[in-house]
C-alpha cells in the first residue's frame, strides 16, 4: 500500500477498492472480464480525455477504473504486477523513485547495497532483496545505475521475467551501450525507451526538467504520465535509443566548451583583480548575443554552406591572438585559446578565410 500520494488519488484509490471488495486487482478483472476499453488495463495508444473513460461505463466498472487511474494505468501487465520498479537508489535513483512514489504509484525499490531504500519505504515504497523479484512487480521498469554495462547484467539476469515489461532506462552511456541494452531487452519480449537525464537529482519532477527519450514512441505515449514525474518536458527525439543519447551528449558537450572558455575568461579577470560577478552584469548583451548565435551556426553545419559576408575566420584570427598573448603575458593558460587559434588558422591555411565560424565543424568531424 502506498502512502503518501494526493488526497484525492488516495481517497478515489480507497472507493474503488471499497467498491470491489477485499482482494480489489482480481475483484476487477473479473468486472474487466477483458473486454475493450474495460480490461485490467487501460487501452494501449490514445486515450480518452480521463473524465469521459472514467464516466462512461457502469457503476462496476467505473470502481474498476477509478483504481486503474489512481495507479496511473500501469495496472495490468495480465500476470499481477502492479506499479513501477525502480533499480538503483543511488542520487538520483533515489530522487526517481520518490517521484514515482509522489505520483502515487505502487513503487517496488531495489538497489544492489541493501538499506538505501530505508528512507523510501518509509514513505510508502516496498524494497525487495532481489531484480527479478522487482522485474516481476513493476509493470513499468525504471533502470538507474552506474554505467549501462551494468544496467544491461542486471536486465539480462531478470531473463524472461522481462516478457511484457517496459523497461524505462534513465543510465547514462554512449549510443552503442544503450543499444546493447535495447536489443537484450527485446530479446527476452521486453519493451524499451531509453532517457537521458538533463538535470541533477532536486531538479527531477521540475517543469523546466528535460529527459530526451529515445525508443518506442507506443511505450512513450502510453507511460507519459509516469514520464512526466521525471521532468515537464519529455520530448521522444527518435525511435533509435542512440540518437537520445547524442541528445544528452551534445547538450553537455556545449556546456563543457563554454564552461571552460568561461572559466578561462575568469582566471584572467580576477587576475587582474575584476570580479566575474560585475563582469557578468556588464556583458550581458554579448554574452547573452552568443546563444544567439547558434541557431545561424546549425543552419550553416545543416546545409554545408560556410560562406558569410561578416565575421569570417579571418576576422577571428586576430582576436584570438591577442587571447594568446593576453594570457602568455599573465601567466594563465594558453592552452586553450591556443587550441581555438589553431584550428582558426589550420581552416584559413586551407583557404576558408571568407568562411564563417560553423566551417570548423569540419575539423571536429575528421573530414
Ligand atoms: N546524479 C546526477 O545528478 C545525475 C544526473 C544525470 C544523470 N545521472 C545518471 O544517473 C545514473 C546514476 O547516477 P548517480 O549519480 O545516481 O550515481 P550514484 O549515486 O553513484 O549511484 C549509483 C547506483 O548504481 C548502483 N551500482 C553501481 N554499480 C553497480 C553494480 N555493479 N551492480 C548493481 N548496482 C550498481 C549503485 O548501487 P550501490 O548503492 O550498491 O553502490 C547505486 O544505486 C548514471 O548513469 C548517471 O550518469 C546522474
């Protein structure tokens, strides 16, 4: 039993079951009886607007839905398992499975070191000692662990338990790892979306949180209200679960770069005693004029035409020398502008001069 959830899911939870009597789940498949629309799970796909497929039915039947929508649809996997498995309790393992939990969803925890779900099943959870026994009680499979070579040993233990499954993997890994971990899932009849992350632990279940899923777009829409715990925008970038976790890289792939020229940026202010802070409010228009500048950059990189009438890399280069110099004469790295005035001049060396900024993507790809 969970506790916790709203007051209104707990009390539309507490009529249904009052309505169907002391065992409630088989008490309702036998009023589902399998029939469309009222079996022991919500039809996969599209759903009805909850009211109208709350009210239009009979007085069985709406107990039978008042609980399938109380635990969010994830009712019914046909062989008992209700709720949401979480595996790994880690930060933010441990921040997921609360979401699930604050959803008000029957929440099944396990995690490899026994005892961090204390604290979870205080507020409701039920851990269990082992995968499959997790695997088999959670409709819906949230994976979060360290690395998805362990995420897949672990799924690939659970074996056939996995048969009707979904699987919801939120470990972070490169594209060929979460594939990996998609093909042994529906080898043993599993259903798969993988997430990446785009946010830390306080920041799950936040609207501005992002999670980029990629996998089955049917898993995605059927489960969107477990999703939406996660983060407010979950949008499905593909049906390749590798190409969400480009997703995730490029993100923090941009971050690193300009934390890093940041960074630098800071060591040579406060070298000279400027502090970052007033330096910020300063350049805010230039500054805020450099993300600004992407979408122009990705319509070059998209169309791979470099060609631009101002700011070409010739008019970089000078720039980017005085950087240099600048932290040569300081004493602070140079290694980093360094790094950006050679790949500046090696494009001009190969007669890009008149070329925007976006024709250094060459480089990055090798060609
Ligand atoms: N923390 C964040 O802010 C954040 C943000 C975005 C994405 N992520 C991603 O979320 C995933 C988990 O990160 P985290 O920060 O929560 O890491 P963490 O706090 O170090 O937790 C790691 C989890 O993995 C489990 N684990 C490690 N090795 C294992 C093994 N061999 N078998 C079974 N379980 C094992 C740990 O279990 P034990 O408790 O037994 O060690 C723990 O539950 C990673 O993919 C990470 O990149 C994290």
């Amino acid at each position: 039993m969970v506790r916790g959830p709203s007051r209104t899911r707990a009390a539309s939870r507490s009529a249904a079951r009052a309505a169907a009597g002391a065992a409630p789940l088989e008490a309702f498949r036998r009023i589902g009886g399998g029939r469309p629309g009222v079996g022991p799970s919500r039809p996969p796909g599209r759903h009805p607007p909850p009211i109208l497929w709350l009210t239009s039915c009979s007085v069985e039947v709406l107990a039978w839905r008042l609980l399938v929508f109380s635990e969010g649809g994830v009712v019914g996997s046909g062989d008992g398992a209700v709720g949401v498995a979480v595996l790994g309790l880690g930060e933010m393992g441990g921040a997921l499975a609360r979401a699930v939990l604050g959803g008000g969803h029957p929440t099944i925890v396990w995690n490899r070191t026994a005892g961090k779900g204390e604290a979870l099943v205080a507020e409701g959870a039920r851990e269990v000692a082992g995968v499959r026994e997790a695997v088999a009680a959670g409709r819906v499979v949230v994976v979060n662990v360290k690395g998805n070579a362990v995420a897949r040993e672990l799924l690939e233990a659970a074996g056939d338990v996995l048969r009707g499954r979904v699987v919801v993997n939120l470990t972070d890994g490169t594209s060929r790892e979460v594939r990996e971990v998609a093909a042994a899932v529906a080898a043993r009849g599993g259903e798969y979306l993988h997430g990446q992350i785009m946010t830390i632990a306080p920041g799950v279940g936040h609207p501005d949180a992002t999670v980029f899923y990629g996998g089955s777009a049917d898993v995605h829409e059927r489960h969107r209200e477990v999703l939406g715990l996660f983060s407010g925008q979950a949008p499905l970038v593909s049906e390749d679960p590798g190409v969400a976790v480009l997703y995730g890289m490029a993100v923090h792939g941009t971050m690193w770069g300009l934390l890093n020229g940041f960074l630098h940026a800071a060591a040579a202010l406060s070298d000279e005693g400027v502090e970052v802070g007033r330096f910020l409010e300063e350049a805010k228009s230039p500054l805020a004029a450099l993300s600004a500048f992407l979408p122009s950059l990705a319509e070059e990189v998209d169309q791979g035409r470099f060609a631009t009438p101002y700011g070409a890399l010739r008019h970089h280069l000078p720039s980017i020398e005085d950087l240099v110099r600048e932290s040569r004469a300081r004493g602070i790295d140079d290694e980093l502008p360094e790094y950006s005035r050679a790949l500046v001049a090696a494009a001009i060396g190969r007669g890009h001069g008149d070329d925007g900024y976006s024709r250094l993507v060459e480089h990055f790809r090798k060609v």
